[in-house]
C-alpha cells in the first residue's frame, strides 16, 4: 500500500463532468456558465441564436459547458429545453457532419415527453438531412442556395432520384422544418465542442453548417472553440474576408474570463497536494519559500489556463521520482515548465548547458570564467527566450533557475544561492537532472550519484544493474565524476576500482556472453573510459599508484589486463585510460597481476569474467611464461575447457549470424598455452559428447576441422 500511495501515477486531463460540474468548480466560474444560460433565453418560437464560448485549447470550455447543462437542467420541467450533444471530432468525416448532426438533433427531440410533436420534428429533420446528404455543395456558397446536380443514378428508390431534389424542394423542406419546430413546446440547445480539433477544411464545414441552420426557430446553438484557430482555418481556405465571417454566424460571442492569479495559486497548491507522498517531504532546507519564489518568479504568468497546470504536474510527476532527494522540488517544477512551456529553451538546455549554468559537465574550458561562458552565449539564449509570446515570463523563470544569467543580463540575481543544495545552477545537478528527465525509467542518475557519493552504498547499488542498464550505468558514473565541481570530495581510487570491480558482475558477463548486436561495447572499454575521467581527478604520482592498484587487483582482472596491456605494450591498444602505470613498477604489477590469474584458472574464475577471452590474450603477450600453467589448471575440466576454446577462438561476429570461430592467424599465441595438435585431440574427442551443444561444439569443430563455424547453427563461415 505504501508503494501504492508513492506512486507517479499520471493525472489525465478530464473535464468536468454534467451532475457534477457545479459542485466541482474550483474557479468560481459558476457566474459565467449562468450568463450563457441567461443569454440562451432568448432562444423562441420566432427566433434561433448561435452563442460561441471562446477560449484557447486548455482554457476549460468543456467543463463550462457541463456547467451550463447542468443549469439547463435545474429549470422547471416546463421550461427545461431538450439538450443535445454534438461532438464533430468524432465524425471523422467531412461529408457526413451535416447529416449526423442533424440526426443528432432527431434523436434528442423523438425521445422527449411530447411524443407527437417530437415525432414530427424529428421527421422532418431527417428529411432535411437526406435532401443535404445525397447532394454536394458549392463552396463558399449557403447549403440551400447551393445545390448542384450529382451523378448518382437514384438512392434504391427511382422516384427518389438525385435529379429530382432542385433548390425550390430544398426550401419546401426548411419551411417545413421551421413549421414544425415553432410547435414543438420545449427550446432545443445543441452544444458544440470541439470544433478546433477539427482541420481546417471540416472547421469550415462546420461553421457553414452553423449558419445553414442557425436562424432555425427553437433551436439555440453553444459553439465551444478557440477562435483563433477557427479564423486561421477560414484564412487557410481563402474564405473572403474570414476576420469577420464569424460574426455573421455567432449572435454573441462570449470569451472564457482568463485566470485571476488567487485562481493560479489555488490550481497550484491543488497539484502540489495531489503529488506523491514522498516528493513533499523537505530534503533541502526552505522548500516551501522556494516553491513560493518560483511561482512569483515567472511561473504563474506561464500559467494561462488550467490544462498548463496539469500538463506541467504530468511532467514533474514523471520526472519527480528518479531526481527526489537530488533535486529541490521547485527546481523540478522550474525544468518541467521549460519542458512544457518552452520546449525550445529546454532543449537549448541540453544542448548547451553551459550557456546557462557556465561549466558543460566534462567540457575542458574550465580555465574560462562561468561568467565569460554564460555571456558568450546571449544571443543563443536569448533567441530561444524570445520565439514565445510570454517571453519575458519565460526569462524571469529561466533567470530564477539559473542566477548567472541574470547577471549576464543585467538582470536582478540571486547569486548568493548558485550552489546551494539542491539547485539546478550547479553543473553537477543540472547533468543529473537532464540526464534523468531525458531517459526516465531507463536509468536512475540519482542511483549513478550514489554509487559516486556513497561508497557504503556501492555493493547494493550493482546488485541492483541489469545486463540492459549496467553499460550505460558505468558510462554515466565517469560522466558525473567528470562533471563533479573540485568543491565536492570523492574518494577517486577506491571508486576506480569499485568500477573496475563492477564490471566482472553477472549482468555484465551475461551481455558479454549473449551478445546481439554488432555495434558492442565491451563492459572492460566502458569502465576503462570511467577510470580514465577519475583520474583527471588525481595528481600524477597518485593516479600511477592507482595503475598498479588496479593492475594488480585480484578482482577487477578484465580492466587489469586491458590497463597492463595500456602501460606496458602502449602501441598494442588504446583504451582511452588516462593512467598509466610506471614502467618502474611493471615487474611487480606482472607478478601480482599473474598469480591473480592462476590463482582465478584454478578455482574456475578466470573464464567467467566478462572478457574471458581478452583476458587470456592480454596473459600470453604480459606473463608468456605462466600460460601453460594456467591451460593445466582448465584442462581437466570439460566445462572450463570448452570455454577456453570459445574465448580463444573467437572470429567475426555478423548482424545475421552472430559469433564465428576459427583457429587465429597468430598461432603462436594459442600455442603459448597449448599446441593445436594437442587441442585437435582434445576436440575430437570432446565431440564425441553428445551432450555437448553449440557454440561449443562450434568452438571445437573450428579446432578439430580447421574452419570457420558459427556458433548459432554450425554453419560453415567461407568469408
């Protein structure tokens, strides 16, 4: 229950709901939904209305227009009008809006009390929405003035032929329609919502269709759309002078009231409630004065209707989770606003970080002032600030997340609180902060700061890595390391080889193992890589002690022999390492490292690290003299044998395939544990097993046979 009640759960965006409606208004909006009712009274037996509630995509118009059922509703029965629902997005089609929401119409009215007079309406509904529905309109021209011949044939019934509905019959229809509807003894009000969902050419339609049959008596017509976009649809399709179109469609045209602040602040404290219990708890001192500054900072001005709300609490409810306890709450709630608000900003951000916080975590210019770095970079940020309409909320916001800008602007600064805990202004946070936002659920940066800050925590933290996330996991540790301010105290060398130790766990020897993919970094590279970036934290004498540490560590062995091979045969391969050990030490480091090596041969270790077979080509170039120990250690021993082949045999490795093996061209480095003669024997004799399965049989057929095998199905590899 307790994980339960934790949860991010996503809020979805529902609007309120009719029964419920008024009893759910957190905005007070109850007087606005009343003067719409109001205004629909003028709704008569002489007379239609078209009444549109305006506002833009978020601003809450489908919740005001269950308010105003819900009021319609609470009339005497007597007075109370038919309501009709009618919702063209769902149509999805263009030419049949005219007839479904006519139907619509037929459908409300047939099923109220006054059978009779329902009846007859709903009749002549239909009738008025076949004449519409087998015929075409002109564009730009009004559905009744606008009826062309078609080329169908007839509708199943040849006296009820295309030919035979002319302009004049079209008109008899409404006359009808009109006859029927000023008898009919209750209002009828259709609500509309929407419209700006719809393209432009269905918006347009939609507004035609209005005005074919807004001046039909009895019938009131409530039009919920952003008009802004309804304007840009009729300017799309060139309908002349589309600025003032609307208003020969809509009598009254009423705008959604735009949200008094003590309404945003509400909104607000209502989302901060409703997020999971922990992301409340104060972590860093003056939680709830920050949060307060955020808001009155730029914050609330970003917040125009209710749906930002919800979509900003949607992101931080996603993003909350992975950074609590590493990043201030309002902090988080500050980079969700960019990610929703500013998306261009944001992305400005992880793009450039250092145009906002001065340092790019792992950049080499640390020799530049922050300050020199920020200012380098105004006009990027500025020309990303000022591509939205509320850029000066969107400045203040970014200036309170990251004071140096401010300051670069000119700008009032809250310098003093750069770094304290918590704050996105510190490189460090930003990159955990980033990183995580940017990829939530596949990898928990705060768990990568832990294992950096925390040694005691380190052991729980791998045992916690799956063979999916561990690469990325060491990579991520050396990107932080290298991201660390020189005010933050690690202690390097132990961490190094806690990485270099990390490596040679399960997940990491199971990818090593089922490998899939041709592009494969090996789990001994990317610790290499880590390694390297905290050494740059050392100084020279330090981090050579640290090489022999590592080298002869009887553990980490896969990154013990990729460092030795670094340091002391240097041409034969760079692993990025930024340490070397000192040729000084290199007979010492040789004998630690080769007695851990035999010492892992004979408790059957060696071959169950992560690079079994690096491993033993790295031993026969470093410690030549000790490989026919090592190979007598295996060689009783089926199991570790085969591995052996597999490691030493290993070939090309093919996206259709996968793993081959073959006998190696440098022969000489096989036989330095063992001669090919010996190991054919060995083979045909292990083949002999029938138990034995691939890729170890195809390890021993390369032997035996001298080919190239695929270890997938035994299939011969002739490139």
């Amino acid at each position: 229950m307790a994980e339960l009640e934790d949860s991010a759960d996503l809020r979805l965006d529902h609007p309120l709901k009719v029964g419920s409606a008024l009893k759910a208004d957190a905005l007070d909006r109850r007087a606005f939904a009343t003067r719409v009712t109001e205004v629909l009274q003028r709704v008569a037996p002489t007379d239609g209305l078209v009444v549109s509630v305006e506002g833009a995509w978020g601003s809450g118009k489908t919740s005001l227009l269950a308010m105003v059922e819900e009021l319609l509703n609470e009339a005497s029965k007597d007075e109370r009008p038919v309501v009709v629902h009618f919702n063209p997005w769902l149509i999805g089609d263009r030419d049949a809006l005219l007839r479904q929401f006519l139907a619509s119409m037929a459908k409300a009215v047939k099923l109220t009390d006054h059978a009779k007079e329902g009846k007859r309406v709903a009749k002549e509904l239909k009738t008025y929405s076949k004449a519409f529905d087998v015929l075409k309109l002109i564009p730009g021209a009004e559905p009744w003035a606008s009826i062309v011949k078609s080329v169908v044939e007839s509708m199943g019934n040849a006296s009820e032929a295309v030919f035979d509905y002319k302009t004049p019959d079209l008109e008899e229809h409404k006359k009808s329609l009109e006859a029927a509807l000023r008898k009919f003894p209750r209002r009828i009000v259709v609500l509309l919502d929407d419209l700006d969902r719809l393209y432009p050419a269905e918006a347009y339609e939609m507004v035609r269709i209005v005005k074919a049959v807004g001046d039909l008596p009895n019938v009131g017509y409530v039009l919920a759309w952003d008009e802004r976009y309804i304007s840009a649809a009729l300017e799309k399709l060139n309908v002349p002078h589309a600025g003032s179109y609307l208003d020969k469609v809509v009598q009254v045209r009423l705008p959604v009231p735009p949200l008094s602040f003590p309404q945003r602040v509400k909104l607000m404290n209502r989302a901060l409630n409703e997020l999971p219990g922990g992301a409340l708890i104060e972590y860093f001192p003056n939680g709830d004065e920050r949060n307060g500054s955020l808001f009155h900072h730029g914050l609330s001005e970003l917040i125009e209707h209710p749906r930002d709300v919800v979509r900003l609490f949607d992101v931080v409810q996603s993003i909350e989770p992975g950074l609590r306890g590493e990043i201030h709450l309002a902090d988080i709630i500050g980079l969700a606003s960019l990610m929703t608000k500013a998306p261009v900003v944001y992305e400005l951000l992880c793009r450039s970080p250092q145009a906002f916080v001065g340092r790019r975590p792992g950049a080499r210019s640390d020799f530049k002032k922050s300050d020199e770095v920020i200012a380098e970079h105004i006009v990027e940020r500025d020309a990303a600030i000022d591509s939205y309409r509320h850029s000066k909320a969107v400045r203040r916001v970014v200036h309170w997340l990251f004071p140096k800008t401010a300051k670069a602007d000119d700008a009032f600064t809250y310098d003093r609180v750069v770094f304290s805990e918590g704050h996105l202004a510190h490189p460090d946070r930003l990159l955990v902060a980033l990183q995580l936002s940017a990829r939530p659920g596949d990898l928990s940066l705060a768990r990568v700061r832990q294992f950096v800050i925390q040694s005691g925590k380190r052991d729980e933290l791998a045992a916690g890595l799956d063979a999916e996330n561990g690469i990325d996991f060491v990579v991520n540790v050396g990107d932080l390391v290298e991201g660390l301010g020189s005010d933050i105290s690690i202690d390097s060398t132990d961490l190094a080889v806690a990485v270099a130790r990390l490596v040679e766990r399960e997940p990491f020897v199971r990818r090593a193992r089922e490998r899939n993919e041709v592009w494969y970094l090996r789990g001994e590279s990317a610790a290499g890589r880590t390694i390297g970036q905290i050494a740059q934290r050392l100084d020279e004498a330090t981090a050579q002690a640290l090489a022999e540490r590592l080298i002869g560590d009887e553990v980490g062995l896969s990154v013990a022999a990729d460092l030795a091979v670094m340091s002391f045969f240097p041409y034969e391969r760079e692993q990025g390492y930024q340490l070397k050990a000192p040729e000084a030490s290199r007979k010492r480091a040789l004998a630690l490292f080769g007695r851990n090596i035999q010492r892992a041969a004979a408790n059957g270790e060696l071959l169950e690290r992560v690079s079994g077979g690096s491993l033993l080509w790295a031993f026969a170039r470093l410690v030549p003299g000790q490989c026919k120990a090592v190979f007598h250690a295996i060689a009783p021993h089926p199991a570790r044998l085969d591995q052996f082949v597999e490691s030493m045999l290993q070939h090309s490795f093919d996206s259709h395939k996968g793993q081959s093996y073959a006998l190696p061209k440098e022969r000489d480095v096989l036989e330095k544990y063992v001669d090919v003669a010996t190991l054919k024997k060995l083979g045909a004799e292990r083949l002999k097993d029938d138990a034995l399965v691939y890729p170890a049989r195809a390890a021993w057929r390369a032997v035996v046979e001298e080919r190239c095998i695929y270890a997938k199905d035994g299939s011969v590899n002739d490139h």
